[in-house]
C-alpha cells in the first residue's frame, strides 16, 4: 500500500508542475512528451494523474480523522 502511495503522490505533483505550466506559459508538458493531448499515451497519462488524485483521498481522509491535519496546522 505504501508503494502505491508513493506512486499515487509522485503522479499527482507530476499533474500539479503540467498544470502550473500550463497555467504560467501555456505549455502542456504531458503533451509534448507524449505527442498532443490526444495522443492515446498522453491521455493514459491524464487519466492515471486523475486516479491518483481521487486514491489520495484517503489519505487525507484518515489524517484529518486521526487529528493529523488539525496536529499539524497549530505548529
């Protein structure tokens, strides 16, 4: 479970870094490794940084249940 994690989280800053390219410089990144937004490969990619985003919501959910976050935010 920690691997897909890591994984999961790993995904998730690589969509976050294509979004603040995107966002700054009007460059998808993702696309132009992969060949266009529509190319099969980056759609995989699109899709799988979607997934690990909804996966990290368990995490999340855990944390804040277990008083983690709030543990946190007082430092």
């Amino acid at each position: 479970m920690k691997a897909l994690n890591i994984i999961t989280l790993a995904l998730i800053i690589v969509g976050g870094i294509n979004w603040g390219l995107v966002g700054a410089f009007q460059f998808d990144l993702v696309a132009t490794i992969f060949g266009g937004q529509d190319a099969p490969l980056a759609r995989v990619v699109y899709v799988l940084v979607g997934l690990s985003a909804l996966w990290q919501i368990v995490p999340l959910m855990r944390a804040g249940s277990a008083g983690e976050v709030r543990a946190q935010a007082h430092r």
